[in-house]
C-alpha cells in the first residue's frame, strides 16, 4: 500500500504547480518535498512527474 503523504505531496505539487509552494502548503521545506516524491517514485518504479522548470505535468494515465 502507497503511503497517504507521498500521494498527498503529489498531489500538491501538481495543483501548486511546483516544488516549492508545494512545500508551503505542507508545512515542509522544498527538499522534503521533492524527497517524498522520489519516494513515489522508487516505490512504483517509474517517474511519475516530467522535471520543467515552469510546468510539472503529471505522467499518471488517470484520465482526469
């Protein structure tokens, strides 16, 4: 089972649109965040955000 907070970490960098504010709106710093989405991305073996720095698309096939 996929840990809440990393899922929650993603989902808040795409909807900040990057790392940083992410962390402000977590209460984490920029490199605890980018740490947690690391995380998801060696439990699920597969990079799950395409690196910009301007726009962090999601690579998820989750149709929204």
């Amino acid at each position: 089972m996929l840990d809440y907070k990393l899922l929650h970490a993603l989902a808040t960098v795409v909807e900040c649109d990057g790392f940083e504010r992410a962390g402000d709106v977590l209460g984490l710093s920029q490199s605890a965040v980018s740490q947690r989405i690391k995380a998801l991305e060696v439990r699920l073996g597969q990079p799950v955000l395409v690196r910009h720095p301007i726009l962090l698309p999601p690579l998820l096939a989750s149709g929204c």
